[in-house]
C-alpha cells in the first residue's frame, strides 16, 4: 500500500474504532485522492481529505415502540449528517439488523461523492435503525416510524436534510415517516423523497436506481461498441433496486437469469420476462414472502445459502447490499467470461474483488456512480416539490438518463489512464471529490 495512504488511514483507524465498512470506505477513496491531491495542494493544504472523512453532525437516538403484544421494544436510531458543502443533507434511511454507526458512516461518506457527481446541488448524508421490519406488522412499521420520526423531526428538513429510502425502507414506510414528520411540523413540504405519487412525490423515483444502474452498464458497453443486447445478465437481490434493474435489463434486450434474498438465488436459464418480474414484485413488496417461491412456481433450481456470482454471466449486476461480492466471487465471474460489472448496490465488492476487476481491465462501475440515479431522481423529486409542479414520466426519465451519461463522462474525464483503460473508481471518486473540495475552500475552514 502507498505510504501516504497506510498513515492517512492509520489515523482514521485510531479515531474511528470498530468501523469496519466506513474504514473500507474511506481508504478506497483515499487511494484514488491521495495522488491527484499530491498533484493538487490546495486540496491539500486545506486538509480537504481530513475535513471530508469526519461528519459534520453525527445523532444517535433511542426508538421506544410498542408491538402488537403490547410489550415496549427499543432500537437505535442514527442519522449522519456528512457534508453540506454543496447543498442540504441528502440520503436514504436503512432499517435492518446490521446497522450501526460503522455501517451509515460508510453510506453517508459514500453519498457525499454520488451526490456531487449527479450535478445536482446535494449534501451527503445517510440514517436508519437497527429496526428488522421483517415479520412486523403494518401496524408494528408504523408505529416504529412514528417513534423514530419523533426524534428525527428536529434534524430535518427541506432546506436542511432531506432523508430518502434505502434497504427496509420503501413507499409504506417513508409514508408513516412523513405523515409523522407532517403532523409534528404542521407544513406540508419536501422533507422526503421516495413519496407517493398522490402527495408530492415523482415519477419515476421507484424506478430510477435500478433503472440508472442500466443506463450505466450502457454507457460503459458503448465505450467498446458493445450493448445489452442478448447479454445474459446476473442479478442479486429482489427489492427496489433489484426489480427495476431487471426490468429496464429486459426493455433493452438483455437476459436476466438470477435473483435473491438473504436466504438464497434462483437461476432461471431462460430469463425473468415482464410476468415473471410481476410475480417477484407481488412477492417481495405485497406478500412479502422469500424467493424460493419463484423456484417453486417456475420449476427452476433454487441455491439455498448461495449468491448468484456461480452462474456464467456476460454481465453483473449486484442490487442487494455491501460486500456481496468477495475475490473468489469476483475470480469466477471474470474466468466464467463476465465483462461488465454495474453496481445497484453501495460497496458490494470487497477491495480484493475490485482489484481482480481493474487487474482484469473488465467495464466496472462502482455503487456511487452506477446507482446514483437514485438519489439522481431524489433531486429532481425535490425541484418539482419547489416549484409545486409535477413533470411527466418521459421528462424525469429522459432527464435521469441525461444525468447518468454525465455521471459516464465525468468518470471517463478523471479515470482514463494513459493506455486508454477507464477507471471508473478513480474516475469517480476524483470526479465526485473536485466539486465539493472547491467548495469546502471557498467557504473557509467550517
Ligand atoms: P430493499 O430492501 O428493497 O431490497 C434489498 C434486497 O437485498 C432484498 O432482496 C434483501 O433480501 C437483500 N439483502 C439485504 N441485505 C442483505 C444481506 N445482508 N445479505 C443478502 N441479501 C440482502 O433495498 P434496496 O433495493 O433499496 O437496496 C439495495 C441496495 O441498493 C443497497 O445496498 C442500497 O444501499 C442500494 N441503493 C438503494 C437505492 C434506493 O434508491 N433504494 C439507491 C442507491 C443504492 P431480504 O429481503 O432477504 O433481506
Ligand atoms: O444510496 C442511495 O443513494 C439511496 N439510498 C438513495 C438516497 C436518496 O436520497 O434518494
């Protein structure tokens, strides 16, 4: 390892105990700016690299709820307010087992440079609980949100932290977050994204990570005169992300063959089409019932305890969650003749996994520039929440696609090397840090 990179993390080790995903996080970064900020040193007389791995305001707060048994449950709840340097606080909430302060560090140091390369004008931040809404009633999420929307409220706000989704979060539960949020306040205004299409919310929204995560695998695919077309596609995960990858996959002509949760993978050869994906839908966000089912009502093998990265794919689309994908993992895709990697989901590949990509020279894009269409589409939800005016589906796909190619240049600006291969992670921790360093110079040491 670089020098300069083992003593820059030594100190964020010491000051950070224990946290594991964020030290992950932040010394792959660290690798791709500790360079470019040797070339560069107002960046680093600045201490830019010091400032942004530190949050600016960091809340941990107890979420008291009663079940459906009337006895009392306490979870934890967090929200990291990262950087504001080029807007107000913006990021999705995780309710799942795993969270910890590890973890949402990790995801709000990550959003800080998605949020920069969308072009949109957006602080980074990232929330959520250790709350499992698996198994829980309607009543029990609902009750839960409303605990932890009780505390949030004062953090928050249109202009201040705009909270989204992110695993365990979907439409139902930003829905009891924000009637909470709305009630507490008396306003009615943009202070979530993710919102239902009846009251505030965009078209598009629930689609546009998935949908974006393909958009960028495209792009990747032009840069060698390749596309979608009849590539046979692995896919992990079956919520939000997942779903909408598959679909737009099959819109342009590619075949998906696998899908998962955290208790195994279906493979099936001859592809998840429109009813299919119907099916799953219904399964996942009404029945909320486990993928095994596919297996069972298609005939087509399930792969108890496995991930998808077995199966021989020409491209990869992990859409479930952070190091899904480890270096025997990534070793098999690349003999088994998997060429492009577009990240759904934040960090699946471990740093070992992402070497065997860049070693291999293979079209890998990582999480903060593939899925950025997400939060993307989060902005656009909240411009039209300012204006108080709805844009139709076709414009907030045709604008999320704009941005996902200038998210492509921007990586292809700061990432191609000398013998024309494009690093994407280079590219787009480089390309994400610029704006908001100048930024952060700009308006003095805070
Ligand atoms: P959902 O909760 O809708 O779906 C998550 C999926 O991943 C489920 O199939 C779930 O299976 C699986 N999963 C979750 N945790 C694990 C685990 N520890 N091991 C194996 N499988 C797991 O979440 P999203 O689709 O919204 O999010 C997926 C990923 O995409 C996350 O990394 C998220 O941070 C990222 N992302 C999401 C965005 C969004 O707009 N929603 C935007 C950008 C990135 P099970 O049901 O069994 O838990
Ligand atoms: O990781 C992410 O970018 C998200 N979960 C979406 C965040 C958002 O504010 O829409």
């Amino acid at each position: 390892m670089d020098p300069r990179v083992q003593q820059f993390m030594a100190i964020i080790k010491a000051r950070n105990p224990g946290e594991n995903e964020f030290h992950q996080a932040v010394q792959e970064v660290a690798e791709s700016l500790i360079p470019f900020i040797e070339e560069n040193p107002k960046y680093k007389h600045a201490k830019i690299l010091e400032r942004i791995a530190e949050p600016e305001r960091t809340i941990i707060f107890r979420v008291p709820w009663l079940d459906d048994k009337g006895e009392v449950q306490i979870n934890r709840g967090f929200r990291i307010e990262m950087n504001s340097a080029i807007g107000p606080y913006k990021g999705g909430l995780r309710l799942h087992p795993t969270v910890n302060l590890g973890i949402l560090k990790f995801l709000a140091f990550e959003q800080v440079f998605k949020n920069s390369l969308t072009t949109l004008p957006m602080g980074g931040g990232k929330g959520g609980s250790d709350f499992d809404p698996k198994g829980k009633s309607d009543n029990e999420v609902m009750r839960f949100c409303q605990s932890f929307m009780s505390e949030l409220f004062r953090h928050i706000g249109a202009d201040t932290d705009i909270p989204a989704g992110d695993i365990g979060v979907g439409g139902r539960e930003i829905g009891f977050l924000f009637g909470q949020y709305k009630r507490l306040k008396n306003e009615f205004t943009g202070v979530l994204t993710g919102k239902g299409i009846e009251w505030g919310g965009s078209l598009i929204r629930p689609e546009a990570t998935g949908y974006g995560a393909t958009y960028f695998a495209q792009e990747m695919l032009t840069t060698r005169g390749d596309s979608l077309k009849g590539k046979v596609v692995c896919i992990s995960g079956s919520g939000n992300v997942a779903q909408f990858a598959s679909e737009k996959v099959a819109e342009l002509g590619g075949k998906v063959v696998t899908s998962s949760d955290s208790n195994g993978f279906i493979y099936d050869p001859k592809g998840i089409d429109c009813d299919k994906l119907k099916f799953i839908m219904e399964l996942k966000n009404e029945r909320r019932g486990r993928i095994k089912e596919y297996a069972d009502k298609y005939g087509v093998e399930y792969f108890e305890g496995k991930r998808p990265w077995i199966i021989k794919c020409d491209i990869a689309m992990p859409c479930a969650t952070q190091n899904e994908i480890n270096e025997g993992d990534a070793k098999l895709l690349v003999k088994n003749g998997c060429n492009c990697v577009s990240e759904g989901s934040n960090m699946p590949s471990t740093p070992e996994a992402v070497q065997v990509f860049l070693n291999a020279q293979i079209l890998y894009g990582p999480g903060k520039a593939a899925n950025a269409g997400g939060v993307a589409t989060s902005g656009l939800e909240m411009t039209q929440n300012s204006m108080r005016l709805p844009w139709s589906r076709e414009e907030v796909d045709e604008k999320l696609q704009t941005i996902m190619k200038n998210i492509h240049k921007t990586c292809v600006k700061y990432g191609t090397k000398e013998s024309g291969f494009i690093n994407y992670v280079d590219g787009a921790n480089i390309g994400g840090f610029v704006k908001v360093a100048n930024a952060m110079i700009a308006q003095g040491v805070v």
